[in-house]
C-alpha cells in the first residue's frame, strides 16, 4: 500500500483523487466538464489550473522544489501569518510557515477538496498563537479558492498574508494588469515609497508593489494569447502585483533565469496597511475566483 491509497480509501470523490507528485509529494488531482486543477497537501498550494482547451492559468517553474520544509515556486503559494520577510525577525522564513507545513484533509466533494492546519510546537516557534487554517479549492467553471483563518484562542492576534498567485502568460512584453488604475501603491523597489497608479501596468523592469485600497476585480491581458484572466476576491483590500525581471531571477535558485519573461503575480493579499486582527473566537476569510474570459 503507498501513501496514496488511504487517501483515495477514505476522500476520493467525483471529479478527486489523489496521486504521488513531484518529490512523492502527495497531491488531489480534481477534474470538471474538461478542466483540471491540482493541488499539493504540502503547502496547500495550487499548482495548477487548465480550463478546458486552453492554455494552463497557473504558472509553475521548472525549477520548483517538491521538499518537505521547502516551498513550491509557482501556483497559489499561501502565505501566512506574515507576507515576505518577518518585520522583526530576520532569520525567520520569507512569507511564514504555512505554505511549507503538511496540511491535512478534512473533508472533499465532487471537484473540491478541503485542507487543514492547526498549530503545533513548530508553528509556535515563530508565531506564538493558536489557530486553525482551512483552504477549500473547488472547481467548476472557475477555480475558487477560500482561505479561512480561524482564531481559537483566548486573545486577538494580528496576520499578514496572501494567496500568492503566478499565471502564466505568453510572454511579459505582451501582457498587463488592469483594474488597478488610480489606486494607491507602495513601491519596495523605490524605497517603499508611496506612489499612484497610472492607467494598466506594464512590465519592462522588476515590478514588486503592494496596491492599497482594492477590492475590484483585476485581469490579466496577455495580446500573445489572445485571452484574459479575471481575478474576483473577498476579504481582501490589498494586491501585490510582482516580477523579478532580469537580476533577481538569476539570483534564485528555484527560478529559471529567463522564467521571468513567461510569468507574472498578481496576489490576493492582507498585507501592509491591510494587516487583519482576528479576535479571539472569530474567522477572517480571504477568498479567491480565477476564470478566463
């Protein structure tokens, strides 16, 4: 008997079920009227998502590590209780811990699965409270991803976070983010300072700002493919739209070094000034809807 098939005795569904991936990663292939979608209980991390008869919406590096204790360069990484680097703690890992913990099923549907993690001594290590997180992923005619972060503990606790998210596109001269026009962004390559959105974004150099003040859909236009991508969200005020260009993409070593030219982020996101407290006893929920229009 592998790893495997106690998934598949116990939460295979219509349209799910579970397979060895990469590093012997466990994963939920989930299947709809064509369109297919994966996702690794390692992270709970979305790697993939193809509409039936298109091109994949989801962007995975060819370099991406499948470790335990490693994350996964590509797809929906979540990144929680902090976004990018610790405010405090240097030596902390980048974006948290959640997207390089084993998750747990805990329940599935037809085309949909739901994972679980709760803290532990290792979790406590780097963030001192109690929690529950569940990510449910279902697809139909879009992929729907909803991040619930429970708080059962006896005192509030304050998260930054996101459902980071790389789609893929035909090439980065051909494609731009729209929806984001006249709002508020901070610039981490300029210093963090503080600047306005002027009309759709282009990318002829690193691109890394977190968008303040947004809650409307954003799409991705790609010319090269001739298609655009809708991205819906809830519970989310904050957008981080992101490439590493040239230089910085040399410099990881899970990152081709000409990968930057078929990729782009645009992340759902509680971070900066959209840090979410979440009160004893209470949820927050962050949720996600990619289709293509």
């Amino acid at each position: 008997m592998t790893s495997i098939d106690p998934l598949n005795a116990s939460w295979k569904a219509p349209g799910l079920h579970f397979e060895e991936g990469l590093g012997d990663l466990p994963i939920a292939k989930l299947s709809h009227e064509g369109a297919e979608a994966s996702i690794a209980l390692h992270g709970a991390h979305v790697l993939s998502y193809t509409p039936q008869g298109a091109k994949p919406i989801l962007w995975l590096s060819k370099e991406a590590i499948f470790k335990d204790g490693k994350a996964i360069r590509g797809g929906i990484p979540v990144c929680w209780p902090w976004f990018a680097n610790h405010p405090s703690e240097p030596n902390y890992p980048a974006h948290g811990v959640a997207r390089t913990s084993s998750w747990t099923v805990i329940d599935t549907a037809p085309a949909s699965l739901t994972l679980e993690l709760q803290a532990d001594e290792t979790t406590r290590q780097h963030f001192p409270h109690n929690f529950v997180l569940r990510l449910q992923a279902t697809l139909s005619d879009t992929l729907e991803v909803k991040l619930s972060i429970h708080n059962p503990g006896p005192d509030a606790f304050t998260y930054t976070g996101a459902l980071h998210t790389y789609f893929a596109v035909s090439h980065i001269d051909r494609a731009r983010v729209e929806g984001l026009d006249g709002r508020p962004y901070i610039d981490s390559i300029d210093g963090k300072s503080r600047k306005t959105q002027s009309g759709p974004i282009h990318f002829k150099e690193e691109v890394d700002r977190i968008y303040l003040e947004t809650e409307d859909d954003c799409l991705v236009c790609d010319e090269g493919w001739d298609r655009t991508i809708r991205i819906e969200k809830e519970g989310s005020r904050s957008t981080v739209v992101w490439n590493p260009w040239i230089a910085k993409a040399q410099r990881m070593a899970d990152f081709g070094d000409q990968e930057y030219q078929e990729m782009l982020c645009v992340e759902t996101t509680n971070a900066a000034d959209d840090a979410m407290a979440v009160p004893p006893g209470q949820v927050h929920r962050v949720q996600l809807t990619l289709s293509q229009d």
